[in-house]
C-alpha cells in the first residue's frame, strides 16, 4: 500500500499533551512520581468517574511489575469505547499526563526533554511533517507563563526540524480569550523572529459547547488584518468544532461549521456534525439535541433568513414569516431561557440537506475538514464504523485529511489510522489517495511569502 505512505507521513491534528503513551509515561514517572502534584488529576477523576485513584500506587504497581498494575495504569489513562463520548472523563485521563508534564516543566525545568521524546517517537514511526498544537495555561495576570511555555514548545520544536523531518506549531488559545492569547502570540513572534518558521498557526480548542464561533470574530478579523500587514509572519486557523455539541439541535451544530469556515479557519477539526446521519446522532442520548439556549435557536433563524435562497435551492423549506413571529417572541425571553423543538422524519431530511449544503460550500471555500477516526469513535460518540462521518465525507468533494489526535491517550498511531479509513472506506489504496491527495498541501502557513 505504497500508495498511502504520504498520508502515514504527514500529521496535521495532534495534540502534544497527547502524544504520550503509557510507556512515556512509565518511563517520565519512573524516578519521580512520588513528587508529583497529581492533584489535578485525582480531583478531576473522582468527579468524572466517581472513585478517587491513587497516582503514587498505580505507577509503584506498573515500575515494580505487579500482576495488574500495568492494565491498572493503562485503565486509568487510555481513553476507551467504554468511557463513553465524555469530554470530562477524557480530560480527566489526560490530565494524568498533563500532572507528569507540568512536574518536568515548573518543577524540573526539563520540559524540552519531553517534548523531545513524542518528536522521537513520531520520528521513529515514519513522519515526516507534523503540525503539533498544546495549550498554556492562560490568565490574563499570568503573560509571562504563556508566553514562556509556548517559547520552549516553538524552540524544541525548531531544533527538532531537519531535512528528513519537519515540525510546525500551532498555538492553542482560549475560546474564552482568543483575541488576548492572540495579542500574546504575536509579541512573541516579534520577539523571537527565529520561530517565525515554526509556529504557523492557531488553534482553538477545548470545550467547544458554550462558545460560538461568531464570539471568534474579532479574533479571524485582527488575523487577517496582520496577515496582510505581514504576509512573511501570517499564521492559520484550525478550530475544532461540531465535535461534541449536546446542549444545541443538530441545525446550529451545522451552522457552527459553517460559520467558523466563512470566518476564515482554514481546516475545521472533527465537524462530526457535518457527516453523523441525524437519527444516529439523535440516538446517542434520550431528548439529545431537542433543547438548546433561546439565543442559539435566535442565531439559527437570522442564519435561515440571511441563507434563505440556498437553503430552498437544497430542498430546506424557510418558512420567513413563521420564523418572524417566532423571533419576535424568542427576543422576549432571556437568552438563557431553553427552547424545545422535537424533531420528525422531516425534519431529520433537512438536516441531512443542510449537512450536503455546507459540504459543498467548504469545498468551494477551500475549508479541510480533519477527520480523526478513533477520536471521533470514543471521544465524539461515534457509535460505529458504519456510520462514521469519513464516510459521508469521502463521499462528498471536500478536502480531507486523516489525524489521530491525540495518539498516545487513543494508543492509536497516524498509520493504523490511515489503514482504519483505507478498510473502511471499501476502497483501493490508489483511489483512496487520490481522492485526500497529498496532505501538506493543507499544511499551514503555506500563504506566507517570505
């Protein structure tokens, strides 16, 4: 399968907190996990799982090779089908890692040596380009902090970087502050112009729910306005979202997509809600998706009304004069307030309409979609292969590429990811790599001209 050897070799959605496999993480703890601050991952465990672990004890067990302690270690970190599509449950497993990581950062002041280790590993593994993305601690007290972590990250990475090997960076910024973090971003990008050529983009991520893509206006904007005042420095979006998105119905879930890839991002994360069929997607959860916020159900008919023609034209019926009167009476209520709206057998056809409609307006756009299989299996609630969203997406003339997210805690690599979307699919090697190409041309910072 020679054929698919571009897409094993070129990673463009992975998370570097992520990136550690259990064995990394024996081999981090090994002299030091009696003195680590593990309190983040014991308190943000026993909320998501209900049982309070014992960091000290499952790294004694796994070091000392006690019958059981190895599986005890990999159950309380590799995040599985059984965990069942729970952001808490993921981030309070990853957070085992993020403890070990932050004890060689602040404690050790050897975070380099970490890093060091998951660019090794994708090395040893065939990569040849990866785009790696991490998120700082963020606090608007705390610059300083953010700054100097994603400094060492940019710098390990720019050393790592050779002929046979490429690393790039794409900084993570907080929903919640996106246009600060990005104002941080580029004081040090002056600051430091021998990392120019490593960190090529931003990434917004974390916990999408609560946190529309048009509050990121400001930010795409400022973005492509120094873009322009700066080509030789201009930096990428990619945002995750239509990852997980229960507190909203399926049409805002759509829109979300939409909306973030006319604002700018140049690759979406995951979209699941571009390509899960509806009634699979309502299927996940009793009442999933029938509520949302009054103020999401008030975006979803001025987006209806501003994209009336090509809603009609793909076979969506825009009721204009209903949907007035009921925006009227939506404004009344407090933006808070929960709006129900079951759904019908019609209704599940729109969406599947509205779902082709924003496919083919990211294909004119130019927007990738980076689809990750085992994340959005366990992670975004997938409920099978069949009805994966790769492939609706294969499917449809959107541009495409393969991640695995975040490897380590999935113990999943780029390749068995490839192969999983290759047997899939149904297809021939060579007709699958035709249709993804090769994927560095999604690469970012590809519109710099230095």
């Amino acid at each position: 399968m020679k054929a698919l050897e571009p897409l094993r070799q070129c990673e463009l959605h992975v998370h570097l907190g992520g990136c550690l496999f259990v064995d990394d993480l024996l081999e981090l703890a090994r002299d030091v996990y009696a003195r680590v601050d593990w309190h983040l991952f014991v308190s943000s465990y026993a909320r998501a799982f209900g049982v309070t672990p014992d960091p000290v004890q499952l790294f004694r067990r796994a070091l000392q090779q006690r019958p059981g302690g190895l599986e005890a270690l990999r159950r309380h970190y590799v995040f599985t089908d059984q965990d069942g599509g729970d952001f808490a449950r993921f981030q309070a497993k990853l957070n085992l890692a993020i403890c070990l990581y932050r004890h060689w950062w602040l404690a050790m002041g050897r975070e380099e040596e970490v890093n060091r280790r998951i660019v090794e590993r994708h090395r040893r593994e065939g990569t040849r380009y990866v785009e790696y993305r991490a998120m700082a601690p963020y606090g608007p007290d705390n610059p300083e902090g953010f700054l100097a972590f994603h400094t060492l990250v940019a710098r390990t990475l720019h050393h790592a970087s050779d002929r046979s090997f490429r690393a790039r960076y794409l900084i993570s910024v907080p929903r919640w502050a996106g246009l600060e973090a990005y104002c941080l971003v580029r004081q040090l990008l002056a600051e430091h112009p021998e990392l120019v050529s490593t960190i090529v983009g931003l990434d917004f991520c974390f916990f999408e729910e609560g946190h529309p893509p048009a509050a990121a206006a400001p930010v795409f904007a400022r973005v492509e306005r120094d873009n322009r005042a700066h080509p030789e420095q201009a930096l990428d979006i990619a945002y995750h979202v239509g990852e997980i998105y229960d507190d909203k119905s399926l049409e805002s879930a759509i829109r979300w997509c939409h909306e973030a890839a006319e604002l700018g991002a140049r690759r979406l994360g995951h979209a699941i809600a571009l390509g899960l069929d509806p009634e699979v997607a309502l299927g996940r959860r009793p009442g999933a998706h029938e509520r949302e916020p009054a103020s999401e159900r008030l975006a979803q008919i001025a987006y209806d009304l501003e994209h009336r023609q090509a809603l009609e034209a793909a076979g969506v019926e825009v009721p204009v004069a209903a949907l007035r009167r009921e925006q009227q009476d939506l404004k009344r209520l407090p933006l808070k307030a929960v709006v129900t709206r079951p759904y019908s057998a019609a209704r599940l056809a729109e969406i599947r309409r509205r779902q082709d409609l924003v496919l083919v307006r990211l294909a004119a756009l130019g927007t990738v979609i980076e689809t990750c299989p085992t994340s959005n299996l366990r992670l975004g609630d997938v409920p099978g292969p069949a009805c994966h969203p790769v492939q609706r997406f294969l499917a449809s003339d959107v541009p495409l590429v393969i991640g695995a997210d975040d490897p380590g805690i999935f113990a999943v690599t780029l390749a068995e990811e490839v192969d999983w979307v290759h047997r899939q699919s149904g297809w021939s090697a060579a007709r699958l790599a035709r249709r993804l190409g090769r994927p560095q041309g999604w690469a970012c910072g590809r519109q710099r001209h230095v």
